[in-house]
C-alpha cells in the first residue's frame, strides 16, 4: 500500500539507496506490476474517476428545490430557488455547476442519487477506505478493487501503465500489488524524473529486487507517454485546471491507459459552506467542460466514462457555523458520450431521516463499481466485489 512504502523503503534499503531513490522520484507514488497474461477486457473503453475529497454535499449540488423539508433543514444555506439550474420540476444543480447543464440536455450526464452503503462509517480515512476496497463496513481490505480487477485481467501490456493517479500521492482503488499504477502530478515533470531511473545491478535480495521492478515500470511508462499533443482546448487555471490538463495529455498518448483518477480536496465543509463549496463546484463544472472539449478533439468522448465520488455526503440540516457535518448518502455524477442521462437511485427523503438526523443509502456504491465491471469493461464483477451487485443502467455497454 502507498501509505506504507516509506517504512518499506526504510527498512529495506541502504541509506545511499534511499537517498537516491527519493531524489530521482521526490512526487512518485506506485504499485507492484502484476504478472504477464491475456484478457479480453474492453480497456480502450477509458474510466476516469474524480474523487471529491472531504466529503462533498450533495443535498447543495443536485437541489431538491421542490421540497420544503430542505429549506427547512437549511433556512441560511439552502441555495435559492431561483438560482437553481432547473434539471426537472423537483431538483436541480448549483449555480456553479451551470456549464454541465448543455450535457444534462444531450443526455449525457447521469444524476446517481442516494449512494452510500449499509452501516456507514463517518470517519474521512475509514469511509474512503471503504469505497477504495469495495468492502462492507466491518471488512478491512489491503487492495483496491481496480487493483484486484486488474489482477484478475490485467490491461494490455502495452499500455503505459494500468492506471494514472493525479494530484496525490495517495492510490486509493489502485493501491496494492497486482497493478500497474504510477502517480504523478506533472506529465513534463514526471519524465524528467523518469530518464533518473537507471536500474542496474544484480538483485541482492527480495526488496531491492522488488525496487528494481518498480523502477523497471515508471521507466516503461515514462518511454510510452507522449505528451506532444497541442491541445486547442483552453484549460481553466488553478490546480484542478493543471490536473484536468495533465489529465489529457495523458489520455493522449497513444500507448494508452486503462484509468486516470483525479481529485479535487476541499469539501468538508463544517464552517461557511456556501462560499467554499461554490468556488469548488465552479472549478469542477469548468474542468469537467475542459475535459470533454479535449475527448472530443482526440475523439475519446464516447469510449469514457467519468464519475464522481467522495467518502460520503453531508448531514441534511446545517450546523451553527453556516456549514454540515459528516453525513451518510451521497449524490454524484456520470458522464461520457455512452452515458443513459437521467436521474438513476431516489431523491433524498428529507422527512425520513435516521435517528441521527442522516439518510438512508438507495444505490449501494458497488452497484457503481458493478456497472464499470460489467457494462463498461465487459468482466465479471463477482470476483473483484465478492458478491453480486446489480449494474445501474447509466451506460451503455
């Protein structure tokens, strides 16, 4: 796991060995490759997942403008009426989600509402946990379930690599061993660093053999990235601009890659929501739009599909501090050109919440996972979910 490779590494290597590998990959972060074989898996069929770290409210992103319980439960956050972007006579988005609308009307984004899990978890680290490892709430899991689906069929080996991870250092669903994952947050900067690694030497002992082979695949993906491609797109500024830029120029090299995961942190909003979580939404609407403009241009927009996803939503009524707590079900968003649009769960049920004041789930998040599995990379999910989850029909296969 990617939160224990510094005490491998400590306990591993000599003190020159580490300083050196430290200097050559100061932003790097990656897993084990998994051995050589076959699958029939549709990879060309791109994933890319943006995860909304902190915990995202979803009750102020898709709005239930139609019910009075909401404004009841947030009489100084609750985003007016009149602002709302009209997705139907009962809901509708953020204001600053206004330039996803234009793909609400060409079908091509899903509403995913009530998505959670039995016996929620509200710590940050434990709940990501979970949606990281596709496990039930009681279970603990060292791989992510992108990991063991990989494993299980891994991608071509003549991708770059399994799956790119942006703007962290954290694998989440590709930590593990089993996959081909490097994390970066610049592709130019990545290759600098890349041409660094110069493995060599005969291997002295399983850990440096194994430092050998992780070496072995950042050099592999580096020689297969080409990031050459002049975009006409205009890509917003700020971080998760850069991100969604570096985004595409990966997707862009032909060598190709199964999975890129984004994230964008910010979202645990217990104080003063409404400006916090309208600068972030903004910047989300605005990469979203971006990375549809570059698909479109490498002609990718109809062989991927993104999803949003954070470790849970937010409590129905506000707090004191004009904010919410952790809460329980959550809403999120699919998008491509094979995505069904529409709203796919249930709407929040204001008047039924929970002893302690949260939602009850009506997706289970590895319905999500089932539906990426099975409608879009066409395998079996069982194996990667340890039971059956019905896919949602947001995609077409």
């Amino acid at each position: 796991m990617t939160m224990d490779r510094r005490t491998f590494l400590q306990s591993s290597l000599s003190a020159a060995a580490l300083q050196s590998l430290g200097a050559a990959f100061p932003s790097l972060a990656f897993a084990a490759a998994p051995p050589v074989s076959s699958t029939a898996a549709s990879y060309r069929n791109l994933l890319v997942l943006i995860e909304l770290s902190g915990g995202n409210d979803g009750l102020n992103t898709v709005v239930p403008y139609a019910d009075p319980a909401y404004y009841a439960l947030r009489p100084k956050i609750a985003i007016a009426r009149d602002d709302v972007v009209q997705l139907s006579d009962r809901a509708g988005l953020h204001p600053a989600l206004a330039p996803l609308e234009p793909l609400w009307r060409s079908k091509e984004l899903a509403v995913l509402q009530g998505i959670g899990y039995p016996a929620p978890n509200l710590s940050h680290f434990r709940s990501i946990e979970i949606w990281d490892t596709a496990s039930s709430s009681d279970a603990y899991l060292t791989d992510g379930w992108l990991t063991r689906a990989f494993a299980a069929a891994p991608a071509p080996r003549a991708f770059a690599a399994d799956g790119i991870v942006i703007g962290s250092n954290a694998m989440g669903p590709l930590a593990g061993s089993g996959t081909r994952a490097v994390a970066l947050s610049n592709t130019d900067n990545f290759l600098r660093q890349a041409r660094l690694a110069a493995p060599g030497g005969e291997p002295r002992n399983r850990a440096y053999r194994h430092i050998l082979t992780v070496e072995a695949d950042i050099v592999q993906a580096a020689m297969k990235l080409d990031t050459r491609h002049a975009f006409a797109t205009e890509f917003p500024q700020g971080a998760f601009g850069n991100a969604i830029k570096t985004a595409c120029q990966v997707i862009a090299s032909p060598s190709g890659v199964a999975v890129v995961r984004l994230s964008l942190a910010g979202f645990d909003t217990h104080g003063a929501q409404a400006p916090t979580q309208m600068r972030l939404l903004g910047e989300l609407g605005r990469g979203i739009v971006a990375l549809k403009s570059a698909l479109d241009e490498l002609a990718r927009w109809n062989d991927t599909l993104i999803l949003t996803y954070a470790e849970f939503g937010r409590r129905p009524r506000e707090n004191l501090s004009a904010g919410t707590d952790h809460g329980t079900a959550n809403t999120h968003f699919a998008l491509g050109g094979r995505v069904n649009g529409g709203f796919y769960g249930e709407a929040p049920m204001l008047d039924r919440l929970s002893g302690d004041g949260n939602l009850a789930h009506a997706l289970d998040f590895r319905e999500v996972y089932a539906t990426v599995l099975e409608r879009w990379w066409g395998l079996p999910s069982q194996p990667t979910l340890g039971k059956r989850f019905a896919p949602v029909p947001f995609v077409r296969a």
